[in-house]
C-alpha cells in the first residue's frame, strides 16, 4: 500500500504507509527549541543567513569562475591544468556545501523565490535542485539512517552501509574501493539519477511527483547549459579528450569531497542504523532520532566549517535544518547542554582523522561476516553499528 506522505517544497510525495512513525514532541525537544531561540533572539538574529551570506557566495562563486577561466584560458601545461581542475573541483564542492544547500533548505533567505532562485545554481552545475530537495529534505532529513527509506544509505550492492542491508562477499574489501565510488557520485547523480528519477517517477522505491513547468524546464535546460559551459565551450579551445579528462577530474573531486562529508556524518561507528519494520517503530521522538543517527566532526576546525558550510556540525543541522549554517558554531553549546540535561548523547569526533578512522572501522564491520557490534541501540527497531 502507498499513502500521501510528506510535503517536499509543494509537491506530495508517496511513502510506505509503514514508514517509521515518530512520537510526539518531546520535553526535551521543547525546550531545545525554546533554548535555541531564545540564543538567536538575544543575540538579534535571524535563522536564516541573510546579508551576512552575501560575502561568502560571491567568494565561492568567483573562486568556482576564476578556476574555470584559468583552467580553460591561461593553463599552458598539464600541471597548471592539474592545479586549476583541482581548485575547479574543490569550488563545485564549496557551491554544494555553501549555497546550493542552505538555499534549497530555506535557510539561506527569508524571501522563498530568492531562495529557490540561489537553489537553482545546483541545476547549473549539472544536478537537479527539485530531484534534490526531496531526496535530501524529505527523505534523508525524516528518517535518516533508516533502510529502506534514507537514500542516501543505499548505493546499491556495490556498499553496504547499514545492518539491514544485504552482505556480498566483496563487501569485505569496501574499505579499499569505496573511496573510489564516492568520488563517482556527483557523475551518476548528473548523468544518471536524475533521469532514472524522471522515468521512474520514484527515487529509490519511493514514488515522487515529477517536476511541471519552470521546475521541469529548469531540470533540462540546466543539464545542457551545464554540457555547454562544461564541456563544448572548453573544447573549442582544447582537444575533447583533454577537456573529458578534466572534467572527469573535476567531478571526481566534487563527488568525493561531498560523500565523504556526509559518510563522516552518519556512517560511523558511534552513529545507530535502523531497520524498515512493518508495524515496528523506534520508540523515540524524532529529535532523539536525530541524535542517535548523526554525529559532528573536527567541530573547532574553522576554515573547515567555512568550506563544508556547517555540515561538521551536522547534529546542528538535522535537528535545525531551516537555520542558517552560520549559526552553528554558536548554537553548538546550548544544544550539548540540553542533551546533557536530558541525559542524551551529543555524538561528536574532534579531528578529520578521527572521523575518518571512525569511518573505516564502520566500512570493515559492515563487510565481516560475523560483525562486531560497537553501538547497539535501545529502541525496538534500532540496529547498532554493526
């Protein structure tokens, strides 16, 4: 059976009518409410970015021009084109991170049409900014860490990223080779995903209304203007191939900056996985939820959170996903005390290579045969890291 589910930006989407079913709001996710408003009031600000984000995507998105100009006009030998593709790639990243993720959230602008507007610069780099908000909003910001329902934790036989999922002998290996099919993500989301979402109607098993009018219009005309600018006006001025190659490069990078951004986030050995259970639901709140599936990393690291705009903080913003990702810093503190108050775990790692060691541990435990657990979790539904 099939049931009208969440909303995503206007449009109704379809879920299982067993999808997991949170309890109601929570003490505790009360009063984290009223603490972090009560932060932003007394400190006179607004959830969203606003003004104060200005500086910053123009910053990005003329280092993501510069690169591009320097790569395709003034690179003379292969190393200045290597050093170019590697800013080019690293920019695409920081539009992901930074602009593209905050305005297709809401939290980059109060005005709804400038933010949609600003979305849209994830359809200029190839991805489809309809495709993504219910992808990532609704389905991954819900019921993250749930199989069968968080896309983003099935990539398909190749990986084996939660409990539920199926092992293949080869999944032993996955520490070694994921890296590689990370890097492949922002290339099959451009030339494949989005255009399976299309035929199908449905990302995943989940079935999705398709883009009408200026959403449709923008879905397609922004693939091509993304092959034009990418890729023809390059290749009147170098050999395809070398323009291929770079390219590829490029969205190699991307694609690994941004899967291992989010893998250091859910797909560690502290975070709980959970299984889609007809008639079995997490006896928990979906703020708790929030907190047993997420986890920040190198927290004190500026120049990374500027680059991953917030997204280190990520326990910040699954539980406050309309809040711009400045806040976060400062928003950090009062929510760690909350959860302290309420005897909840606040997961966090202090480095990238902690984070990243964390990782590895969770890929080679989801790989063996006979897993060891590291985190089993309370709720009925939940699986532990395993």
């Amino acid at each position: 059976m099939i049931n009208v589910a969440a909303r995503s930006d206007g449009q109704l989407n379809k879920l299982p009518t067993h999808r997991v079913k949170f309890r109601r709001r929570s003490d505790f996710h009360r009063e984290l409410r009223a603490a972090v408003n009560a932060l932003l009031a007394d400190n006179g600000e607004k959830r969203t970015g606003g003004w104060a984000m200005v500086p910053k995507c123009a910053i990005i998105l003329i280092w993501l021009f510069a690169s591009y100009v320097f790569v395709v006009f003034f690179a003379q030998n292969w190393w200045q084109a290597g050093l170019g593709v590697v800013s080019f790639g690293f920019a695409v990243a920081g539009v992901g991170f930074s602009i593209q993720h905050d305005a297709n959230h809401g939290s980059l602008a109060q005005s709804k049409w400038l933010g949609r507007l600003v979305g849209a610069s994830l359809d200029l780099l190839g991805a489809s900014s309809f495709y993504w908000r219910t992808k990532h909003n609704v389905l991954h910001h819900q019921y993250p860490n749930v199989a069968g329902l968080d896309d983003d934790i099935d990539p398909g036989p190749a990986l084996r990223l939660a409990p539920a999922q199926k092992r293949y002998w080869f999944h032993r290996y996955q520490p070694y080779y994921a890296w590689f099919l990370y890097g492949l993500l922002t290339i099959e989301w451009i030339l494949h995903s989005d255009y399976q979402t299309f035929v199908r109607g449905s990302i995943g098993n989940y079935p999705v209304a398709r883009p009408r009018g200026w959403e449709l219009i923008l879905l397609f005309s922004g693939k091509l203007f993304n092959m034009i600018w990418m890729l023809v006006i390059p290749s009147l001025f170098h050999p395809f191939l070398y323009v291929l190659a770079g390219y590829v490069a490029v969205m190699l990078i991307s694609g690994l900056l941004l899967a291992v951004t989010f893998q250091l986030a859910h797909c560690v050995d502290l975070t709980h996985f959970y299984g889609l259970q007809k008639d079995r639901q997490p006896d928990q709140g979906w703020a708790e939820h929030q907190l047993a599936t997420t986890c920040d990393f190198a927290p004190n690291n500026q120049l990374l959170t500027w680059f991953l705009g917030g997204l280190n903080y990520q326990v910040i913003h699954h539980l406050f996903p309309k809040i711009s990702h400045r806040h976060y810093p400062k928003l950090a503190p009062t929510v760690a005390e909350v959860c302290r108050k309420y005897g909840l775990t606040y997961r966090t790692l202090p480095s990238v290579r902690a984070a990243l060691r964390s990782h590895v541990v969770f890929l080679h435990n989801m790989g063996r045969a006979q897993p060891q657990v590291a985190n089993q979790a309370t709720q009925p539904t939940a699986e532990g890291n395993t």
